[in-house]
C-alpha cells in the first residue's frame, strides 16, 4: 500500500495526503464487503473492490461508492459530493443532479415560504414542478 501512494502521486501528479489501509489478510475488506464476487484471486485471496466511505461530523456514513478493482474511482465526483455534503448539513437545501459548487440548489420542500424568507433573504426562484413540489 506505501508503494500505491508513490504510484498515484507519480501517474495523477498530485500528492496523497490521506492514509491508505493495508489489509493483506483481507478482514478489513471482508468486513466491509469489499471483495469482489466474480471469483477472481490474487495471490490466492479473492481480489478487492475500490471503495470509497465518507462520513460526516457526526461519524454516520453519508456516502459508499464501490467500483470494481478494474475502474478508477472519479475524484471530481467524490469532491462534488464532500461540497454538497458541506453545503447541505447547515443549509436547508438539496443539490441537483450534476450540481457543482456555487450552482443553484433547492429549498428543501420542509422549509415553508415564511421561514424561507428568513434563511435565504437575498430571495429565491420558485419553479412550477409536474409534482407540485
């Protein structure tokens, strides 16, 4: 695992600043569920998926992404996830689809139009929706 930090700093050209779990028996991967169940070994242990966990302040997990060992995992997107998290924990708001940080968001449907003048006083855009949300 030392010998991937160097691997992904040389081939992304970035700099890995976060711990990389060894696991060479497999318990932690068990554990989590994170081998692969299509029968393929390596070195005679059932290979690992990649995944990701991310979990908030509050020690819950909000977010597991799991690709199989042969797809790379997507950085933008796990970074476009950690802002909406952020944004989301404080806000009273939902991200769409695709959002990216400093787009447009939603009020969540449990804040009324009073208290919603409150939280967001620099006003909002109200779109007539199919559902009537």
């Amino acid at each position: 695992h030392e010998g991937w930090i160097l691997d992904i700093n040389k081939t992304s050209a970035c700099e890995v600043k976060y711990p990389i779990v060894a696991d060479s028996s497999r318990e932690v991967a068990a554990a989590f569920g994170m081998l692969q169940n299509d029968g393929t070994m390596l070195q005679g242990m059932p290979a690992t998926v990649r995944s990701v966990f991310i979990f908030g302040p509050d020690r819950k997990l909000k977010l597991s992404l799991t690709y199989p060992a042969s797809t790379g995992r997507n950085f933008d997107e796990m970074l476009r996830v950690i802002d909406s998290l952020q944004l989301t924990a404080t806000s009273s708001v939902a991200t769409p689809v695709d959002w990216k940080k400093g787009e447009e968001c939603v009020i969540i449907p449990a804040v009324s139009n009073d208290a919603a003048t409150e939280k967001f006083p620099q006003g909002w855009t109200t779109v007539d929706l199919p559902s009537g949300k």
